[in-house]
C-alpha cells in the first residue's frame, strides 16, 4: 500500500505531551516518522513507551537515536539524584531536573531536522510545552520560532523556498494547560496507559512498561490532578 | 597550574580548517576545549589527526561525540562511492560529498553549544569556510548568525545576557581561501603534517595517520595547489 500522506518527524518521547503530539500529527494528515533518543535516561521505560506509542499510535516509523553525553563530561548529567516527593509540583522552581540534557531541545531538534532532510519532510513536531517547563528557554515560542528560521537557512530546501519557510515546525501545546494536553489527547485516541512521566517508577514485571508510576514525584502528581480534574483516573495508574 | 584562560569550543574535524581555527583560538586567548565527531567517517584518520591536533595545539581538552546516523536510515550515507580523481575541484557542483551527514553543521553545532553550556564557555570557534563549499546553506554567514541568534534563545544564559548575545560564535575562516587560511596557520605554527583531508587515502603503518593521501582526490589536489601557491609542500605528503 502506498502511503500517499506528506511525511512529518515527530519527537516522541514517551512522556504523555508527545503521545499526544503523534497523534495531531496523525489527525493533521501526516504520516508520523517517530524519533526518540536514548541519552542514557534513568528510565528505559521511556523508550518502551516511545516504542508502543508509535506501534499503537500508527507511527510510519520509529527510530530511537543515541546521544553521546559522555561528551559532556558526565557525572554532573548521570548522578543519581534524590527525587522529591509529595511537594507542590507548582513549585518545582529553578531545580535542574534528573534528566538534564545540555541544548537538549536544540539537540533533540537538529536531528529531527537532519532526518526531514532525508525524509523530505517539511513539517516537525513536538510536545514542549511553556507552561510546565516555564524555567527552561528553549521552551518557549521565541525559541521555536529562532529554530525554525535558523533550520530554514541550514537545507537547501529552506533556501530554495520562496518564502524561506521550507521547514514548519509545530509545538502545538507550548501554551497549552495538562488539562487541556489530555482532553485533546483522548478525543483522539491515545492510550495514555502507555505513557510514561514518573521520575521514579517501581519495578512491575507484569506491566507492558515493565514498571508502575510511584504515585509520589512531581511528573506523577501533575498528571494524576490533571486526570481528576477531567473526571477521571490516570490510566497509567492501572 | 590554574588555567585563567576563558574557555571556548572548537570543533575539530582533523582536516586543515579546523586546525587552523584551533590554534586562532589559542591565540585569542582562549583555553580551547576541543570536540570532534565520531559519525562512521570512513576514514578513521580525521579522528587521530584530531587527537594530535588536539595534543600537540595545546588544546584543554579534547572530546569524541558519537552521533548515531542509523537514526537517518543509513545506507544511502555510508555506501562506499567512488572518490573521483585528478579533476578539477572547481568544477565538484552539487555533488554530495562522501562523508554526507545530515543536517551536518546544525548538529555539531549543537553538541558544541552543549559543551558551552557545560564548561561555561561563551566562545565557539568552527572552521567552515564559504569557499570550499559554496554548495551548502549551512557554510554561509546567514546561517552562522542565525545559529546563533537562535542559541542566545535556547539558554538561560543567552536569555539573560544583556544584549542577548551571550554565546558568539567564530567562524574565522567563512570567507578565506585556502591560500589565506595555511598562510596564517603557519605564522602560528599549526603543523599540518598531522591534518587528513584526503577522501581516498592509503595505508601506511608508518605514519602517525596510518595512511599517506592519494594525492589526486579533490581535498588533496586543493591542498597541494595551496601549499605551491605559498611556494611550499603540502607537509601530508612527507
């Protein structure tokens, strides 16, 4: 069978705002080429997500990157934190998360651009989102939006457009509230039991994730009040 | 001995430029804090010849990042092409080069404003060069700029500079032509008997390289003119 929809990259994650970026991807007419990164994450259960979301999700493709933080030196990136639990996640604050990444929005990005490139996508998705990570730049809309001009004179399709805009990339939650993440996300479809956000799960063999949230950390509390608020329950939770 | 020195980010490839760039670098004033790029190359040499660059131009230190091309579906990047001999470079057009990497500045780029990010560097030094390479968007001084009007956005340091200019990056080379660039190389005494260019080079276990260049290949014919303009001997070719 022919898939005669335009190609578009998405950054999936396996957290619950880039499941639900894949599937407007999808609802957009795309046909959605995943892209995850393996940086050495605390929780390969991302990337089993990541996996499931695209095989559930109608991926066209999933490719999972690996990024070398050994060239940042490392310890500072791969210590092994305490994760707070049970705080106000509103107050979160300036911390570095668990997962720090250097650039990582830029990093993240420049390979999604190289493989529209080869792809000859012109259309980039991904789930960042201002209001949760409103202490990190490269979150956003300035951010995206300098990304996205620089990308349009770094290919020779951006500098062949007519209008220099070759490349669109798409943040379609950047302003959006959780709530209003996973509204959207269920009126689509997405099995958020396979998303993953909890910064410090338990082992659960008999789990797809082969894990369960600890109910406890900031990432958990965010989703759980996001879920009730809709009248619901976090699947994720089982 | 404490090193007072700011530090700065040079991308170091193992060719000519960029060693030139190392030791320009240097010579503003910088510590230089060098990263190089693992991504298949086919030719390992460009790798020790920036470890040596890296050792004996005094560089801080020295960094290899993989970057995992199979993330761009690989075949069509690492197929062995036929290297095309004793034409004239000027007349290469729009071929795509052998060792094609997607997206190729925009991705080194942001490992380095990673690096910068981690070391507190303000300072990234590139050797690419307008000249050479005219073909490519991401060799132009539009997409240098914009490179770095999107990274001032990116972190937080860009973001809360004054003037917003916090990271800069130097792109001495963007408009000199080979002449220009082993001219000053050698006032500073940049030894490019340790820098590989050659796209076809050949084993010999008895250079610090592992292989002599082939001496007909465009790199090389560009190098060798260069070196007889300066009334002088490409030093590669012993």
């Amino acid at each position: 069978m022919v898939d005669d929809r335009p190609p578009a990259v998405v950054l999936l994650s396996g957290g619950l705002d880039s499941a639900t970026v894949l599937a407007m991807a999808r609802d957009d007419g795309f046909a959605a080429h995943a892209l995850s990164f393996d940086y050495g994450q605390r929780h390969r259960a991302e990337l089993i997500a990541a996996a499931l979301q695209a095989e559930r999700g109608g991926a066209a493709s999933h490719r999972v990157a690996t990024i070398d933080l050994r060239a940042f030196g490392g310890s500072a990136l791969t210590s092994d934190l305490a994760v707070p639990k049970d705080r106000d996640p509103e107050a979160s604050g300036d911390e570095i998360p668990v997962t720090y990444v250097p650039a990582r929005n830029t990093i993240f990005l420049s390979f999604a651009l190289g493989l529209a490139e080869v792809l000859g996508a012109r259309d980039v998705y991904l789930g960042v989102n201002a209001v949760d990570y409103s202490g990190y730049p490269d979150c956003r809309p300035a951010y995206i939006e300098a990304f996205g001009s620089m990308a349009n004179l770094a290919t020779r399709a951006g500098v062949e457009s007519p209008d220099g805009s070759w490349l669109r990339i798409h943040a379609p939650l950047i302003e959006w509230s959780k709530v209003a993440i996973i509204r959207r996300g269920l009126e689509l479809g997405v099995d958020y039991g396979l998303t993953h956000s909890c910064y410090d799960p338990v082992a659960d063999a008999g789990r797809a994730l082969g894990c369960r949230p600890c109910e406890h950390c900031d990432a958990c509390l965010i989703r759980q009040r996001a879920f009730e608020e809709l009248g619901g329950r976090d699947p994720a939770l089982g």
